[in-house]
C-alpha cells in the first residue's frame, strides 16, 4: 500500500522522511529493516508495536500489511502525538495510537496480535510477559536491546515462555556522513534483537 511520500513496495523508508523532535528515538533505516524481516509481516497481520518512539516500524510495517491492523503503544503524549503526525505524513488508515504504560495498557486489549515488536524499555521483562499472553498461535515476536542487561532480560524471559526457533542477532552497522571537506564512516549503536515463535 505505498504512499505518496514513499510511492515503492519495498521497505526501507529513509529516515529524513519521517518528523522528528527532540530527545525522541528513532529506528535508523538499517536496523529497521532488520527487525522487520524477523517479524516475517503477512499482508494481513496484526502487529503490536510497544514503546513505539517516532514511529518509524509503525508506518513501514502498516504500508506492509494492507490488509493488516498496527497498533503503537505509548506513554508520553507527545510521543503519540508524533507517531500519528508520521502516520497521517504517509496516509495511513490501519493504525491505532494507544497511550498508556506498558505493560498495564496491554492489559485492557481484548485483540489478538499475530506480531509483536517490544523496543527497549526498562520494563522489558513483564512487558514481555504480557505481551506473550496476548499473541496468538504460531506468531512472532521481536524485541531490542541496547545494553547487556536488557539482551539478559530478553534472554531469560524468552526461555521462561518457552518462544521457539530463537534467533538473536547482534547488528552494527556504519554511515557514510560528510565531515568538513571530508566523507567519513560513523556508526550507529549497536543493538541486538532477538525474535522466535509462539508454539503450544
């Protein structure tokens, strides 16, 4: 379903497309499409997206999934405001905006997400229990880590819910940015994701 912002099939959007503000993350171009290829999106599913910052896997995975839902979880209204100005910058109509803290906003939902993307949170871990109550059979989940504790977190609660065909992947990566008169490779921080599969 592209946009007139982004007229092409494939994901990838770069990241001077999307509004940012200050002190709000955004999920660079390279990582992203990583974490959605281990989402492994159908052009119906039904995505969770918890601590879903500018909102940058929101938009690229509902152009994904047409016929699909996305729902963004966040907690600080500024935030929310700015996924839902990236939203309507890429014509979206499959998105839900939710503000709340997770994991108790996960809670009240009654729908049965086939996906589930947890960017890094401090509360990784009973996120994660939520979250796995709420996917379906045979779905995905994904979740980031920036630290060392986190990867553990992640680590550990995929083993206590038992997630299947765990793959973890640590990614670094550089850009080409110019420097003076010179053109220099500067990294992006590194991160790890870790997905698998729900199977009772």
């Amino acid at each position: 379903m592209p946009s007139t912002l982004w007229p092409y099939v494939t994901p990838g959007i770069p990241d001077r497309l999307f509004e940012r503000s200050p002190g709000i993350p955004i999920t660079q171009r390279e990582i992203r499409l990583m974490i959605l290829s281990q989402l492994q999106l159908r052009a119906d599913s039904r995505l969770w997206d918890i601590g879903a910052g500018t909102g940058t896997i929101v938009v690229e995975s509902a152009l994904l999934c047409p016929a699909g839902r996305v729902v963004a979880f966040e907690r600080d209204p500024d935030v929310v405001a700015l996924i839902e100005t990236n939203c309507s910058r890429f014509e979206l109509e499959n998105v839900e905006v939710i503000e709340g803290n997770a994991p108790d906003c996960l809670q009240e939902r009654s729908d049965q997400p086939t996906r589930i993307c947890v960017e890094s949170s401090r509360a990784i871990g009973s996120i994660l229990d939520a979250a796995w109550e709420h996917l379906a059979e045979s779905g995905r989940i994904v979740a980031t880590a920036n630290n060392l504790e986190a990867l553990y977190t992640i680590s550990e609660g995929f083993a206590r819910l038992q997630v299947r065909h765990v793959d973890v992947v640590q990614a670094s990566i550089n850009r080409l940015e110019r420097r003076g008169t010179h053109q220099a490779l500067a990294a992006i921080d590194p991160i790890f994701i870790i997905s698998g599969t729900k199977l009772n």
